[in-house]
C-alpha cells in the first residue's frame, strides 16, 4: 500500500487510535512468551482482521524488528504502528504493548517482597529457579550447537573471545558488543555468515 | 537523582541488547548487579524465573520488576521507560531509511557479527545462574564438594531433561516448584 492508501485506510476506521490501543493491549496482556509468539497476533489483528496493513509489508518490517536492538515485540509495534499512522500510531502501539506488563510485574514485585522471606516461598522459588536455569541452559546449548555446525572459524573466534572476555575478565559488555558489531561489519559481508 | 540513573542505565541496556529477550538478560545484569548491586544475583534469578511465567516480553519484565525492587513504582516506570527509548528513535529512523532506500546492508553485516557475540553472552549468563542453582552462591566455592547443594542437582537435572523433552514452560516451573517444596520439606527434616 502507498503512503495515501494508509491515510485513506486510517481515516475510513471510525476510532482509529483507540482501537489500534485496545487491540494491542489486549494482544500484550494475554501473551506469556516473547517477539515470536505476539508477532503473529499482531499481524493477524492488523492484516487479517482489521486490513491496516498488507501482508508482504508487515513481514518486511517484522525482518527489520528483529534485526534492531531493544525487545522484538516492542520494535514491532514502533514499527506497525510508524507505519500505520507515523509517530503517533508508533506511540500508541509501543504504549499498549508495554502497560500490561508494566502493571502485572509492579503487583508481583509487592507479592514477592511480601513472600520471598518465608521458609516454603523460598522452597518454591529454588525450584523454580533451577527450572529457569534449565531453560536458558537449553537456549545456551542450542545456539552453541547451531554456530559449531555451521564450521564457521569467525563466529566460533568470537564466541569464544566474546566469553572468556565477560566471564573471566569482566571487561565491559557494551565495549564487547560494540567489537564485535565492527568485527561484523567489517569482515563478515559473505553470506555464509548470516 | 536515582530515577534519572534507572532512566539511563536501561537506556544503555536497550540500546545495545540485540537479539530479543534472554540476549538483554546478561545485559540488565551486568548494570544492575556486577554493575550497581541493586539487587543480588538470586534476586536477578528470581526475576527471570517470574518473567517466564507472567505475560510480556521478558526484557520489559526484568526491567519493570527491577526498577520497582530498586525505587518502586517511578522506579518501574522510568527503568520501562528507558529501556524502549532507543528502540523508539532507532526504529522509526531506521523504517523511515528502509522506506526510502530500501535494503541497509550494513546492518546485515552489523548482525553477522553480533548474532555469535549474543550467544557468548547467553552461555556466561547461564553458567552464572548454573553455579547459584548448584551452589546457592555467585561464584564456585573454595571448598565446592561440602557447599553442593545436591536439591540444586537432582532440581536442575530433572527439569533440564524436561525442557530437552520439549515440556511447556509454565507447566515446568510449576513442577519445579512443587519440586523444590518437596525436596526442601524432605531437607527439613532428615
């Protein structure tokens, strides 16, 4: 769609803002998981159901969510949103998607503040811990397998560099992460590297 | 001014965490706990663990719930608050260039280097919280054969065969927790 055919779809939609609000609201309310699992209720509201966006487009812009820094699902709703109806749609979406969390997780931190001293609390929480634990485990081995079979040396250079340099020498994360985005951009323009 | 601070260091968390959720992980814990020590490593473990199971991206979770442990709810407020910031500007001018010029590849190249760098970091995040599990302390003890927490075992054991065996993550860390209930009633009294 150009650029009018979006300002035509805005202005035909009765309400536009506050249900392009409620609906992703409601989408980042009831979604536990992160990007992967709220990007396709986001497409399916704003594609299929309400027809504020076409289909090859939102993907597009998806590809450019998940490739900007921050989270998936906020970078997805700055960018429908922007593309929808500019700055404004961009602020309404970014503002549904982070409230929920904002509220549940301000009424869980009272809770845990509450329990977290008490004897069984305590039990439950060491358990659930260890299964949080097993889980970025899991996440852990699965990239890691997924670079080795890749039999890249870069990657695999950085990954290794990139460690021993945050767990054993504690050198500044955001210093490491800048080496390796010019590492990135100056050496790995070959496609086998993406 | 703490608020302002919160305000600015998830900034820098939103800025350079690429790669979605568990990527900001080792990120919000270098500036909140190695960094600032607001909160200890547990209490960054028992955020994730939460994150995991209420609704909303885990970045924006670990971010509200420690914000809110450090100066309530402004606290929360302005940590969210900068955390979304820079993907706010970097997104909309990035669309804006994309839309006009289509491809950047430079940012192709940019995330050929960072994709490896993202998974170093995961790994160093997970061997930290895999040393509190079994150890219930940051870093190896002298003496690690006395201080093994064998609940720590047998927990992270199971539950990491169970996530091999694709079991669903709230249905895993309530079993978990049952889990750890069990074992830490049973420690009580043998």
């Amino acid at each position: 769609m150009s650029d009018d055919q979006y300002q035509a779809v805005r202005n035909s939609t009765q309400h536009f803002y506050w249900k392009l609000f409620v609906s992703t609201f409601l989408i980042s309310a009831f979604t536990v998981g992160g990007g992967f699992v709220i990007i396709p209720l986001l497409r399916a509201k704003y594609v299929d159901e309400y027809g504020w966006l076409d289909d090859k487009e939102t993907l597009n812009l998806v590809s450019i969510a998940q490739s900007m820094p921050g989270v998936v699902a906020c970078n997805s709703a700055i960018i429908l949103g922007y593309r929808m109806a500019g700055i404004r749609g961009a602020l309404t979406a970014l503002l549904a998607t982070i409230l929920p969390p904002l509220v549940t997780i301000c009424v869980i931190a009272v809770f845990y503040s509450a329990v977290a001293q008490n004897a069984y609390a305590q039990y439950i929480l060491k358990g659930m811990q260890c299964g949080a634990t097993a889980i970025i485990a899991s996440v852990a081995y699965d990239l890691l397998k997924k670079q080795l079979k890749k039999r890249l040396a870069l990657p695999l250079v950085i990954i290794a560099g990139t460690f021993v340099a945050n767990y054993c020498f504690d050198i500044n994360l955001m210093l490491l992460i800048l080496i390796d985005a010019v590492i990135g951009l100056a050496l790995m323009r070959d496609k086998r590297f993406s | 001014m703490i608020y302002l601070l919160l305000f600015w260091e998830f900034c820098k968390v939103g800025l350079f965490c690429v790669g979605g959720g568990y990527a900001s992980m080792p990120l919000i814990q270098a500036s909140v706990v190695d960094g600032y020590h607001w909160l200890s490593l547990k209490e960054f473990l028992d955020i994730f663990t939460i994150s995991q199971m209420t609704p909303g991206p885990i970045g924006i979770n670990a971010a509200t719930f420690a914000g809110m442990k450090i100066a309530g709810v402004p606290g929360a407020v302005c940590a969210t608050a900068g955390f979304v910031t820079p993907s706010l500007f970097l997104c909309i001018i990035v669309t804006r260039l994309i839309l006009k010029y289509g491809d950047v590849a430079p940012i192709r190249r940019i995330l050929n280097g960072l994709r490896p760098a993202v998974v170093a970091l995961i790994c160093s995040a997970g061997l930290g919280f895999v040393i509190l599990s079994l150890w219930n302390s940051e870093t190896v003890p002298q003496d690690f054969k006395e201080t093994l927490d064998w609940r720590g075992i047998v927990l992270l054991t199971g539950a990491f065969i169970a996530v091999r065996m694709k079991v669903k993550v709230i249905k895993l860390l309530v079993f978990s927790g049952i889990a750890g209930l069990i074992l830490g009633l049973a420690a009580e009294r043998f």
